[in-house]
C-alpha cells in the first residue's frame, strides 16, 4: 500500500477509533457517576423512596420491563423513623426536608429583591432545612441559640454577612406566600453555605408535606455498625442507600442525569459506530481496488486467495492497530471535552463527575481493528477469488456491474427506509421521533451499496452542462467519472453522510424549537406573562392576582415531567413534560382542543392529553400515569389538543402537580386583563412581567437545551465524517497516479488535466450534495409531516450553505493538492 494512501487510511481509522471511545467515556461516566457527598456523609445510610419507575408489559415468557428515572424526589413516611431507630446500631434517625428560601436583602425596594421591569436578574436564594438536620454536619452555633418557635432561623456566617444582619435582628423571607421577617435567632459556621435552619416542625410545615421528609437520614451510633439489609427490613417497599450511593439521594439530579446519559450515550455510540463502518468500508474499498494489479500479479504466479486474503488483512492489521490505538488514547481527552462542554451548557446536572478507565479505549481500539480488518477482508474476497488474467483486466477498467449481493442487500434498505418513511409520516408523535435516525441511517446505507448506479446517474445528469462549459476537459471529467463509477460512489457516499446526517441532526432541532415557540405563542392569549428570577413563584400571588382591579383571568402554571405508557410502535413507558394548571386556562391558552375542555381540569382526578400521546383515547377515558415524585394515578381524560410542543404532553390540575414536586412554588402566571400588576412585583420578590412573545422564546430556548446533548454529539460524529470525507477523496485520487501519467503520455496538457479534476470535483461534490440534500429533506419533510407540521419546518439557509461549504471546500482541495502533486513531473512515466 502506497504511503500516502497508507496515511490517510490510518488517519480515519484513528478518529474512528477516538469518536468512538469518546462516547465510551460517556457511557462509563453515566455507569459510575454519584452525587459528591456532602451533607450526608456522615450517615451510615439513607432511606429513601426509588427513584424511577419501573413498567411492566407483557405476560409469561414474552414479560419484560423497562425503567426511567423521576425528576422530583420519591419521599419517605416520617413516621418509619421510629422503626429505624430500633435496628441495632442506629443513633439517631433525621428526618430531612429541603425548600428553597428567598432571602430579600435589606437595602432592597420595599419587600421585593427585583424592582418592577428591572429584567430577570437573579435573587438570593438559600436552601432551607429543619433544626435535626444540622446534626447531618458539623454546625456549631457561634452566637444566639437553635431555632425555638415558628419565626426563628438560625444563618450560616457568610449568609448572615452578605444580608447585613445578626444575632437578634430580624430577616426577610420569601417561601410560598409573601415575604416574612423572621428572628435571627442565632449564626452558626461549620455548616453548607447559603443554608439557612428553621424548626423541625416548621420546616416540616414550610415543605408542603410534613408527614413525608425528602429523605430520613440514619446516624449511627459511636463505634457501631449498622446492617443495611436491617434497615430494610424496617423500611419495606424503600431503598437504602450507602456507600456512595448516599450521594444519589442528596443529589437526585444526577441519577436521573446519569440514566439519561446512559440512554443517550449508548443511542449515539451506536450511530457513530454505524457511520464510522460506512466511511471506513468505502475508505478500504478503495485502498484495495489501488492494489488490484499487484494482487492480480500474486495471484498469478501462484498465490492462492487465502493468502491474498491473508497478506491484505496483515497490511490492515499493521495500519489499524498502531492507529486504533493512537486515536482510542485521545479518545480520553475528547470526552473530558464533551463533558465538559455538556456541563457548561447545563445538559448534564452539577456535579455530574468524569470517569477515565482502559475500558473505553480497549473497546473503541477493538471494534475499529475488527471493523478494519473486517471491511478489508469482505473488500479483497472477490479481487482474491477471480482468475488472475480478470484481475488484471479489473486493476485497468473497473467492472460495469456491482456485485448481486450488493444490490440486493442495498434494495433492502430501500424497503426498509420506505417502512420507517411511511411510519413516520402516519403514526406521528414519539414513533415519527423515534424512526428519524433508523430512516436516515437505512438510506444511507442504500447509497452506499447503489452508489455505483447512483455515480452513473449524476454523471448523466451532471456531466452534459460540463461538456458544453469545457467540451476537453469536461468529457474527459464525465468519461473517466463514468468509467470509475465504483470509485466515484466511494467518494459520494461520505459525502452524501455527512450532509444527510448532520443536516437531519441540525435541523430537526431547528425545527423543534420553531415549532414548539410558534405554539407557546400562537396558543398564548394573556395578556401578560408573570415569570420568577427566583425558585419559582409563591402560590400566594396568585391569589393575590386575581384579587387586583382590572384583572380578568389567572392561571398559575407549574411545569413537571411525568412518566406514561405511549404507544411507540410498541407500547412502552416515556417521559412526558407537563403542566399543572389552575385558574382560567380556558380564557388565557388555547393549546388547539380537538376534543373536551380545559374547564375539567379545574376538578380534581382529571388530565388532558396532546394527540401525541393520545393514541385511541377519547375524552371520557382513564389514563394511568405517574407523576413527578412516582406515584401512580389513575386519571380520567377531560379534553384532547393538538399544541403539545409548546404546552407540553399532558396537562394536569395544578394542585395535583404541586402536591409531587420538589418545591410548591409555580412557574409562571398568565393573566388577562389591564390592571396594575406593579402591586404584585413590588410584593413578591423577584417576580417580573414578560411580553408573550419573551414566554414563547423561553420555551423555544428550552426546546434547543434539550437537544444539546445530541448536537453535540453530532458535532463530533460530523468532525469524524468531514475527515472521512478528506480522506477519501486525497486516497481515490492518489490511486489515480497511473491513469493520469497515461493521459499525459497521449498528449493530454497539465492544464487540461487540472481543468478536468476541477470539473470532475464539481460532478463528485455535487452529486454527494444532491443525494445527500435528497436524503435530508425526505427525513425532514416527514419529520414535519408526522410530528411538527409541514409548516413549522425550519431550514436556515445561512445554515445550508455553511454546511455544504464545509464539505465541498476541503473535499476540493483533497482532490486538487494530490492532483496537483502528481501532475507536477516535467517528464511522466508509468510506475
């Protein structure tokens, strides 16, 4: 193998094998992340409720189950604490409830941290708990005493600093009603920052539940050991964590993150490993058509097609091993970076933690070697099989006709992008989501088996204008491309790949986000929206709202994630956003009712559902659902919309919702009506209006936030194609080296030959271009079709050209730098 083709193969193996173990090292991180123990390090465990849901499906031996994670803590019965702290060893049993506390500073406008449309700037916010808690860490009082009545708080140093208060002053706090003053009590250090202590009646009150903690934290007692399978026994049908699973419980966040990471990781892993076969396969491909005369001559004087098999796959083995490994290193560094990257940008929780191990770089190392070595061997099969006199024939003039298992292997992925385009355009909902990438990966695929019959209809379609621009060189581009036509579909399929997926991944975002913003705001009819730069907004200004003059309609509005059975070409368990909604939804949104009212919402027991989700239930039907914190409920359905991007899924009493969140607090506040809302902002702190049009950009921002993970990745997959897409083109050209020495032979001038890879360049990137835009526009025209709407199809064309320029600008230069290179002898000869 040539040196320069040796390269360029070892090249793309080596990011091969670095995109792949870089989502190893995100899949590894999601198996071994916990939350960092901080308050609860002191525990010899933590009882708590499980937080996922598991749903079961099926019967006898066709019974399976499948889990997702909850997003709002499963709490615990206080009243276990009593059978707790009778298992051998226990010390103490503390009931832990935790609420978010808005601390209005003293110098700040009347009762209210953010003055009136001064923006959404952020408001102190501390982390309340009960008096027992400060048992979980080494609090010391340094002045005054514990909490004693309703009204005392005891603040952390720093806290107490930043607010200007101390020992016997008073401070102002905002939970779920007006700010309070509130009696410092005392200051305490050793303790969390930002953490501020009531009573443990109080904070037991304050969270909304006080029959259920967030979780009860078991202390043991000096010198004993206490037995986790005791603890179970005391506490049937929880969890006890230890060891560094304590750390899960004080930072639920991360669990749920670190099962989304795992879904995510592994879903995204395996179409890097499919895109990295496609580039690879037809990378190898080519390297092996380049060596055909002199495996034609091997197999002459006597070689055997074993050991032409042999000889290829030693040359594959001694390229790919040294580079697997070199890119299966660096793979390390690259998911630090996506980490780091996903951290920054709030798509994995804080304190999500990065795990490096041999593993990720032992896997990617082998399945790039095999997928080398593999693709290698299926490439030389037919070279090493043919009488040698054919071989020779084939290393001068490639065959007309593609194998038949190619063929009909590529027609089967026709049938099977046909299915999943004909799903996805009528089933629509989580099915049209979940068969975007299965549509694209299949047509790819079928393009990369035809591609050899793709090559010779753009070279008809493309090479007549190119005869009458240039009639020499333009025939000899459209002659040579014809007659290569199995090296011109190797050079197209990356191209076409890297169009088609990184336009389908781009702009299936884009439109996501368009649709769901044009929803919010063609569906909002308030007036005016209320929005919190804290927590969230205290329950309270909502009455406090309705009650002002001039105001007609409000509607609180508390957001959620519930799990529910979809069907999704099977039924199966989905997380689902939803909203908790009370007052008069009717009069402020219009989430496009096809069926029923939002008025039944207002009765307790009921849920509406998007025709998403809906499937074949009517209004009048039962639901069964869990909510936030894991609790099953059986609803009944009140009302059925078509609005489920921009209003969520499912749509709740916001009672239901609020009784099962982590905090009480709601989201936002719709209102209708021309009163003066500054009455409102002055009292509560940190409530702010917002215009309909700022609502619907809120939602649309969050839109693209969850799709985050996945542009990144297929930033990285992209990476990984557009040097695939380098590669491959700089080896067919190299391989080259022989036809174009004979043109110069037979009179053909560098500049004619130059001209013509110029233009065969055009019909090579043109061609990908085409196929690959084909391919990206039937996904997303069916995408729009089964889940958005055709019109909220969002294609930037700033983004387009970017994209083509990125591929068509340096599969150029791949193609005329060894051009160039070759045709620069003053004197050719045949090598």
């Amino acid at each position: 193998m040539r040196k320069g083709i040796a390269f360029g193969v070892a090249a793309a193996l080596a990011v091969a094998a670095m995109v792949l173990g870089a989502f190893g090292v995100l899949l590894e991180s999601g198996v071994r992340a916990h939350g960092t123990l901080d308050r609860y390090a002191s525990a010899a465990a933590v009882v708590h409720g499980e937080q996922s849901v598991t749903y079961a499906k099926g019967s006898g031996d066709n019974k399976n189950s499948e889990s997702r994670p909850l997003v709002e803590p499963a709490r615990v019965p206080v009243a276990l604490s009593g059978a707790l702290t009778t298992v051998p060893g226990v010390g103490d049993v503390v009931a832990d409830f935790s609420m978010p506390v808005v601390a209005v500073p003293a110098n700040a406008v009347p009762a209210n941290a953010v003055p009136a449309n001064s923006g959404s700037g952020a408001v102190p916010t501390l982390t309340g708990h009960g008096w027992d808690s400060a048992k979980l860490t080494p609090t010391t009082l340094t002045s005054g005493r514990a909490p004693s009545s309703a009204h005392d708080v005891v603040l952390d140093a720093a806290t107490a600093a930043d607010l200007g208060v101390h020992t016997g002053s008073e401070v102002r706090l905002q939970l779920d009603d007006a700010p309070q003053s509130y009696a410092v009590s005392g200051i305490s250090s050793g303790g969390p920052a930002a953490t501020l202590y009531f009573t443990q009646q109080q904070a037991a009150t304050l969270s909304g539940h006080p029959d259920r903690a967030d979780a009860l934290v078991v202390l043991p007692a000096a010198g004993a050991h206490v037995s986790a399978s005791a603890l179970r026994h005391a506490a049937p049908g929880l969890d006890v964590a230890t060891g560094a699973a304590r750390g899960d419980v004080e930072h639920p966040a991360i669990q749920a993150g670190r099962l989304d990471n795992l879904g995510s990781a592994g879903t995204l892993g395996g179409a890097g490993l499919l895109v990295a076969l496609l580039v690879v396969s037809g990378l190898l491909e080519l390297s092996v058509r380049d060596r055909t005369r002199e495996l034609a001559v091997m197999r002459a004087v006597g070689a055997t097609p074993r050991q032409v098999r042999r000889v290829i796959v030693r040359e594959m083995l001694k390229i790919a091993v040294p580079s697997a490994l070199v890119g299966a290193v660096a793979s390390l560094g690259l998911g630090a970076w996506l980490k780091a990257v996903m951290s920054s940008q709030g798509v994995l929780p804080a304190g999500f933690e990065l795990s490096l191990s041999p593993i990720p770089v032992a896997g990617s190392a082998l399945l790039t070697v095999l997928a080398a070595v593999g693709t290698g061997w299926l490439a030389s099969r037919r070279v090493s099989k043919i009488r040698p006199v054919q071989a020779l024939g084939e290393s001068a003039v490639e065959p007309t006709r593609p194998p038949r298992w190619r063929v009909i292997t590529g027609l089967v992925f026709v049938v099977l992008g046909g299915a999943m385009l004909v799903l996805t355009f009528t089933v629509g909902g989580p099915a049209a989501q979940s068969s975007v990438a299965g549509l694209v990966i299949s047509l790819m695929w079928a393009v990369a088996l035809l591609g050899p019959w793709i090559a010779r209809f753009g070279v008809r379609v493309l090479g007549a204008p190119l005869r009458r621009l240039s009639p020499i060189a333009g025939d000899l581009a459209a002659t040579s491309a014809r007659a290569a036509a199995v090296r011109m579909a190797a050079v197209i399929t990356p191209i076409a790949l890297a169009l088609s997926f990184g336009g389908t991944q781009l702009f299936v975002q884009t439109t996501s986000a368009n649709a769901t913003s044009a929803e919010a705001r063609d569906g909002l009819h308030a007036a005016r929206v209320l929005t919190s730069s804290g927590p969230g907004i205290p329950h309270a200004a909502y009455d406090a709202a309705r009650a002002l003059p001039g105001v007609t309609d409000v509607t609180a509005v508390k957001r959620t994630t519930v799990l529910m059975p979809v069907w999704n070409l099977d039924t199966s368990l989905q997380s689902l956003q939803a909203q908790g909604l009370a007052g008069g939804a009717a009069a402020t949104l219009d989430p496009k009712l096809t069926a029923g009212s939002l008025a039944g919402l207002n009765e307790p027991g009921t849920v509406a559902l998007s025709s998403a989700v809906a499937h074949d239930t009517k209004v009048g039907d039962t639901r069964q659902l869990w909510l936030g914190d894991g609790t099953q409920v059986t609803l009944k359905v009140v009302a059925l919309y078509e609005r489920g991007l921009g209003f969520g899924d499912v749509l709740l009493p916001r009672d239901l919702v609020a009784a099962h969140a982590t905090t009480t607090l709601d989201d936002d506040l719709l209102v209708n009506g021309s009163g003066d809302l500054s009455p409102l902002t002055k009292q509560f702190a940190g409530l702010h209006p917002a215009s309909a049009a700022d609502y619907g950009s809120t939602l649309s921002e969050q839109a693209r936030h969850d799709g985050l993970m996945g542009l990144i990745a297929v930033v990285a997959i992209a990476g990984f194609i557009l040097v695939g897409v380098v590669t491959t083109l700089g080896v067919a050209t190299a391989s080259r080296r022989r036809e174009l020495t004979l043109l110069r032979l037979v009179g053909a001038t560098r500049d004619q030959l130059m001209r013509s890879l110029r233009l065969e360049t055009v019909l090579i990137v043109g061609t990908g271009t085409v196929v690959g835009a084909a391919v990206a526009g039937l996904t997303l025209f069916a995408y729009a079709a089964g889940v958005t709407g055709l019109p909220m199809l969002s294609i930037p064309p700033l983004a387009v050209a970017g994209m083509v320029a990125a591929v068509a600008v340096p599969g150029a230069a791949a193609v005329l730098v060894p051009g160039r290179r070759i045709l620069r002898r003053r004197s050719p000869r045949i090598e």
